[in-house]
C-alpha cells in the first residue's frame, strides 16, 4: 500500500519536545495556510493556495519551503492581506522535480536562527529520507509509516547538524570499537568494506563523506526490497 509522506508540521508534531524549532509548530489563535505547487518540465511554475489561514502576522514575513519529488532551488514568498495568505509567488523555479512538491507555510518565527532547528533543515532531511533510504512496503498503516518517516528523517536532521557544527575540521565517529575508563579515551571502527575501497576509505574521512556513504550503502551492498504483507493462520 502508498502511504502519504508526512509534513513538516507532522515532524514537528511527533518531535514537540526534542528540537529547539526556530518556527512554531502551532500558535493559539492562528489558522495555517496551505499551498499546492504544480510544475512544468520539472521547474516549479506556480503555487495555489488551498487554505488562506487566519490570524497571521501583517507585518511578520512568513517563509515558504518547497520541498520532496527529488528537485532542489525552488522558492517562494507568501504575501498576507487580514491575517489570511492571499498569494504565494515563485521567486525561482528550481530544477529536477520528478512530481508537484510539497508546499509548508510557516506560522510565525525566524527560519534565519542558526542557533535553532529550520523548517529548511527539516526539508532536507526529508529529501535524503525520501530519495535514499526510506521505502512505504514496511509499514502496516499510515500511522506506522508516518512515525518510521519521520524517525528517519531526524536521524538526518542530527546528523547534518552535527556536521554543521564540526565544519572543516569534522571527522566522521563510526561505531564504537573500543573504551578506556582510564583518560577517558574512544576508538571507533570503520567497516572493512569501506576502510579496503581506496575510493570510499577517503569518503570515511568526514562526516560529510560517511553520511553519503550511508544514504548509499544499501546500493553499494545490493539491492533488497521489503514488502508489507498480512498472514493468514
């Protein structure tokens, strides 16, 4: 069975209490606006608003993310007229949707605080769950494959963040081979199949390197597909 893949404002729902968001996933007294994008020849040509909203900010922007269907560098800005969306224009197009992307309006916040978690930071690692990893045959409802999805997409989240932090001096931490109680040192272990590729060894390098490793491992080992089924007695 397809099941539907979940919002931004599904994420921030089920991870309430675990990111520092730099936008609300709900404000007292506001009504979200939503949006559909359609496109042309794989660039965004436009977006409807479905649902205006209430009570948003006349004087507070509101930031438009465009996201999923394996295309990149479309935005948007959303125009506010009595509390309601009135227009979304498409400032760029973007490249290399497959299908319509989806459409998030924020509430309220700044998307610009580096020091909290952004709706953009929340689309991207929706993609890398989305185009890499995540498969809809595992789950047994729609519930089960929304919490799987979005379990998913917050293992990217941390990981990118971290990396983020780190900079040009990240390394990658594989997984803990070893520990000393004494000076408090750690060991980590590379895989044999990676550390034995003069090609992939160097990817191991940074943590940029091993979380492409990672969204590529299952092809790099083979391709395995799982299909949800029930069982009879």
């Amino acid at each position: 069975m397809a099941y539907l893949l979940p919002s931004i404002a599904d994420f921030k729902a089920q991870f309430a209490r675990d990111f520092p968001f730099a936008t609300p996933a709900a404000v007292l007294g506001v009504v979200g606006a939503t949006a559909t994008a359609s496109i042309n020849a794989g660039a965004v040509s436009g977006i409807a608003v479905n649902t205006p909203g209430s009570g948003l900010s006349n004087t507070t922007p509101l930031s438009v993310v465009i996201y999923g269907s394996g295309g990149v560098g479309a935005l948007a800005s959303a125009t506010v007229v009595s509390g309601a969306v009135t227009l979304v224009t498409v400032s760029a197009a973007g490249y290399g949707y497959v299908t319509a992307p989806r459409v998030y309006i924020a509430l309220g916040g700044d998307n610009t605080n580096p020091e909290k978690v952004s709706d953009f930071d929340i689309a991207r690692a929706f993609n890398a769950a989305e185009s890499f990893n995540m498969t809809r045959n595992l789950s047994g409802s729609q519930a089960a494959f929304t919490y799987a999805y979005d379990l998913l997409a917050a293992h990217y989240l941390c990981e990118t963040l971290q990396a983020s932090n780190t900079g040009l001096g990240g390394k990658a931490e594989w997984l803990t081979n070893s520990k000393a109680v004494g000076s408090v040192s750690e060991s980590y272990q590379i895989p044999p199949r990676v550390l034995n590729s003069p090609f992939l060894s160097k990817l191991s390098r940074t943590t940029y390197g091993a979380q492409f490793l990672e969204l590529f491992s299952a092809q790099l080992i083979g391709n395995m597909q799982s299909f949800y089924r029930p069982t009879t007695p």
